[in-house]
C-alpha cells in the first residue's frame, strides 16, 4: 500500500500553474518524497524528488511542509503535453516504490 | 544514450503457462526494478535487482521470480500463468539502488492471459 494519499483528479487551465497536493503524514525523517508522471500508453516519468528543503528544476518545484507531513508539485506554466496522472511516493525501506493511484490531472485549453 | 528497452513488448499466453520477460536497462546502469500494472490495482513493485542480487520484494507470490545478469540485463519470470495476471510489466533501471537515484522506465511488456 501506499504510504500517500492524493486527490484522484485536479483540472487546471493550460499556461497557468498545476498545484498537486500530497499528504504523508507517516514519513520519518530521513525519508525521500518522490514525483513521478505518467502520460498515457507510457512508462512513468521522473519529476523531481526531495527530503526537506524546497526542489526546484527544469520540470517542476517541490514544495514541503516544515513537519513534512505534506507536499506539493508545481508546474509553473502546464501545457497540454503535461495531462498525465501523478504519483507522490515515499518509498517503504527506502527502496521499495509503491505508487498508489496517483492524480490524474487535465490540461485544458 | 539508448533507453530501457523490454521485449517482446506484447505476449499473449494461456493459463498455466509460464513466461519470461525481459529488460535492457541503460548502459552504466546497476539496478533494475520490475512493476506491475493493471487497471485495478495500479502500479505495483515486483522487486529490484542491484549487482545481480534482489535487493527489495513487492508482496507477489512466488510464482513471480526475476534475475539479474552480470551485464545488469535483467528477466523476470512468471510459472503457472493466471487470468489476473494479465498486465502491462514494466521495468525501470537507475545508476543505484531505486531510493537514492532516478529511474527510468522503459515502455513494457503487455501480457495477456487466455
């Protein structure tokens, strides 16, 4: 089982900023939050990750609380390429990736 | 750089047969996860093989066995098929071990079992 909860779907409109809400509030101190995509027909896709300072790269921006207990992704400006479903994943020992069911978030025009 | 690569990317198999899959991961890269994916339950971890070892187990039964090759090729297999087996597999490699590294993914193998 996953150890995220994240809302099944979220719309936003193309060119303005996708906010993508993750809650885990079971993390320990020295666990990683990852994000991952994957648009359709497609293997998933690596976004970005962090531990607890912000993240920030050519994808998106990691924001996480100061009790990490939640975080959020940022798309600054989403296209219509950006439709996918998103994953947030703290892994169980570290390494094992369970990815829940993710957020399916639309790109409208 | 050549990506992941699975083969065969489509196999259509009969209940009680077994299958093997496997999965190119990029060059310089030790680790290979392997993941299930159906509409029901979403994407699963099978197991990870780092250096030729598994290194993490998802909760599959046993039927469900992989290895890794000293070339970081990797194969899964899958004894005595079931209907609910059919899935799309996918495999993902990383320079390290799956929790300190990003993974890559390949486009997976689609199994169907009659």
């Amino acid at each position: 089982d996953a150890k995220t909860t994240q809302p099944p779907s979220m719309d936003c409109a193309e060119g303005r900023a996708a906010n993508l809400p993750c809650n885990h509030s079971t993390i320990s101190g020295n666990e990683y939050v990852y994000w991952y995509r994957q648009i359709h027909s497609q293997g998933p896709q690596y976004i970005i990750h962090g531990l607890k300072n912000n993240e920030t790269n050519e994808m998106a921006s990691l924001i996480i609380t100061e009790d990490r207990k939640s975080s959020t992704l940022i798309l600054p400006h989403a296209t219509l390429r950006d439709t996918a479903v998103y994953y947030c994943i703290v892994p169980y020992n570290f390494n094992k990736f369970y990815f829940g069911s993710g957020t399916k978030l639309n790109v409208k025009p | 750089k050549a990506g992941v690569t699975q083969t065969p990317r489509y196999l259509i198999k009969t209940r009680g047969q077994q299958v093997t899959l496997s999965c190119s991961p990029i060059s310089g890269h030790r680790s290979v996860s392997w993941y299930q994916q159906t509409p029901g339950q979403g994407l699963q971890f099978l197991f990870e093989y780092f250096s030729e070892t598994q290194r993490n187990k998802g909760n599959f039964p046993g039927r469900f066995s992989g290895r890794q090759f000293s070339n970081s090729r990797s194969e899964m297999n899958v004894s005595t098929l079931e209907l609910g087996d059919s899935a799309l597999y996918l495999c993902a490699s990383s320079i390290g071990l799956a929790g300190g590294s990003e993974q890559f993914f390949g486009p997976g193998t689609r199994l169907t079992v009659l």
